[in-house]
C-alpha cells in the first residue's frame, strides 16, 4: 500500500542559513527517516545541487505568493492529494505585506477539498505598539490571519509560551525549535581549554545591534581580558554596513572578525569555537522581547554546550531558560552592569562550567530532532 504524501510548504529553499527554509529540510529527512512520504513546496529552486534534483523537491516556479502562486499551489496540491499539508508559516515570508489573505483562502479551500493542515507558527504577527499607531491595523489584520489558519488547521504548532497565548482560544502544542546543524555540531566539536587566550565572544550578523556594540566597547574599555569577537551567520550588505559603521563608532576594529555567510560545515566549527555565545536580543522598557525557543542558533549554542548570555523579556520561556543554569542573563538597556556582569562570569569558572554542562543538558532532554518528530509522527501514524 502506498503510503500518504505530506507536503511541506515553505516559502523558499536556500542553504543560506535561512532558519525556516534549514528548519523544513530537517523535517523532511526525518519524516522520511520515519518512513513516511514527504516532499518539500516551494516557490522555485534558488539553487541547483544534488539535493534540489531530488524529485520530493517540487519547487511551483513562480515568483511570489499572490493570486497566481496560490493557484499553482491549489493546482498542486490537487495532483498529487497529499494527506497532510505540514505549512511553515512566517507572514512576511508569505507577502511582502505580512498579509497573506490569499495564501489563507487557498489552505481553507485545500482543507474543504479534505487535505488535513499543520500550521507551524515560526512567526505571528507584529506587536500593536511596534510602530506607533501605524502598527495597530496590521497587527490586527495579521492576528485575524492566524485565526482563520487556525480554524482551517486540524493541529496547530508554535515555538513558545507567547506565541501560544497570542493564538488562544485555539489550543496549539508548544514544540522548541531544534538546531538546523544537529548533526554536523558533533562531528566539528572543538575542545577549548579553560584558560586559553584570547577569550572567544561569539555573536550572530543579525543581532549585532548597537547595544551589543555597547557591551562589547565598555568590556573593552573597563575590563583586562584579551578576547575576539566574531560575527557569524547570514549577513546582507546592510548588515555589514551596519555592523562596520558600529565597529568604528566604539573603536574596536581590533577585535571584530568576520565570519558570516559561510557553509554549513565552516559555521559550526566557528560556532564551535567558542568561549561565550552572546546574543543580546531586544528588551523594551515594558519588557518586551528577549531570547526565545524560536531560534535555531540559540539552539545550535546551546547543543555544543556553550555559555550562552543573553537578555530575558516577554518571550523568555522561564521553564527552559534558567538564568545561572543554563544561560547567563545581563540587561539590555544598562551597557556599564551588563559588562560588569560578564566580567564577572568570565571570571567565575564554576559557573561557566555549570552553564556548559546543563545548556546541552537542556538542549538534548528538551530540544533536539528526535523530540521534536514524535510530535509529528504521533499525527501521520
């Protein structure tokens, strides 16, 4: 008997660290390491290598997801009658507007048509204080949008506690996301000795923002250690004009080096190599924000068991991330403790040790893959 087809639906497929395109691809080879039957949706092949040739790839060759790309993809789903439609859904992803109404109504009509529909919940919508009044009406329209998914949805999946309140009254099951590199990060684990100079301070391109810059200049300025910095990751031009006009700003072209946009292989072993992961993620003054179970390379960080600061807000998941534990919480709006605080850590080898230990304690009890499918396995079985 042939077994049911799934489709995961993503909004393109790149190997350029994009987080929800890498997250798609590891489900697809665990479902199918499940042996289940999955093929991967989107809107055209960006690159052609031995994976992209492969014929679960069905790639829609159109440019966006307006009236015409759904079509195709209604068509689509129509030919092949997939059982389960697995939809990564990210609004931004979906329309340039982050209102994918078309996009909906085409998921709507597949499930009438008797498809039955996952909606991951990678993102939701904006917040209505984002940008002044301005905000209010998109963030409105974009939560109806999550309603209607979740009404046309037989299961609904999100990353975190916020994300899972924001959806309510709808029930959804709350699924940490996994490191996209779970298994390169074991093969390029690289052993670094307590003591050896300079200090490693890693940090992703897309989180270097000025207050991370702050931090870094007032250990620089205040503090006797020798470290590197270095920015990894998925950096555009505007990244690096932003982070080269914030090195020059706070001085420190002596300690920046760049490691971005590198292949899978070569970002582990820089993640790797690694004393402190620091990853200064924004917190308003309401408290909004902070580090959350969304991100893949918190997860990456926190697999290779390293000492991970970062900021705590509205979208911390306090049941996984416990400060002292397994990650290492300093303020967002205060440069001068902040540095402070990770002087302090740096010079408190206890509890650098016990961050190492219980981060990839967290990560392999709570976050990896194969916690992950069985989430996805219990629904195909």
């Amino acid at each position: 008997m042939p077994k049911s087809i799934v489709f995961i639906i993503t909004n393109n497929l790149s190997l350029e660290n994009d987080g929800v395109s890498d997250y798609s691809v590891n489900l697809y080879h665990e479902l199918t390491h499940k042996n289940f039957n999955p093929k991967l949706i989107s809107l055209k092949k960006l690159q052609e290598t031995s994976f992209y040739i492969n014929q679960d790839i069905i790639d829609l060759n159109i440019d966006n997801w307006n009236f015409n790309g759904c079509f195709q993809l209604l068509k689509t789903i129509r030919k092949y009658k997939p059982s389960w439609l697995f939809v990564q859904y990210v609004p931004y992803s979906f329309s340039k507007t982050g209102l994918p109404f078309t996009f909906t109504f085409i998921l709507i009509l597949s499930r009438l048509f008797g498809t039955k529909i996952l909606v991951n919940f990678h993102e939701i919508g904006i917040r209505f204080t984002n940008n002044g009044i301005i905000s209010i009406p998109r963030a409105f329209l974009q939560r109806v949008i999550s309603y209607l998914l979740c009404c046309s949805s037989n299961s609904i999946l999100t990353s975190n506690v916020y994300y899972a309140k924001m959806l309510l009254p709808f029930k959804s099951k709350i699924i940490p996301i996994p490191s996209n590199f779970e298994n390169l990060l074991n093969k390029t684990l690289v052993e670094l000795k307590q003591k050896k100079y300079p200090i490693i301070i890693t940090t992703s391109a897309n989180r270097s923002n000025e207050s991370f810059f702050k931090i870094i200049s007032q250990l620089h300025l205040n503090y006797v250690n020798d470290f590197v910095v270095n920015i990894t990751g998925r950096a555009d031009k505007n990244d690096l004009t932003r982070i080269d006009m914030l090195t020059t700003k706070y001085n420190l072209q002596k300690c920046i080096k760049y490691h971005v946009n590198l292949p899978d292989n070569e970002y582990c072993l820089a993640l790797a190599n690694t004393h402190y992961f620091v990853n200064i993620e924004f917190v308003s003054n309401k408290g909004e924000g902070g580090v959350s179970t969304k991100s893949g390379v918190i997860a990456s960080a926190m697999a290779l068991g390293l000492p991970i600061i970062s900021t705590c807000g509205d979208l911390t998941d306090l049941n996984i991330f416990k400060h002292n534990e397994n990650i290492f919480f300093v303020p967002f709006n205060n440069p001068i403790l902040a540095a402070a605080e990770i002087q302090n850590l740096i010079n408190n080898i206890p509890l650098r040790n016990n961050l190492i230990k219980h981060s990839k304690l967290t990560y392999y009890s709570k976050m990896q893959w194969s916690e992950s499918i069985k989430f996805y396995s219990d629904i195909l079985s």
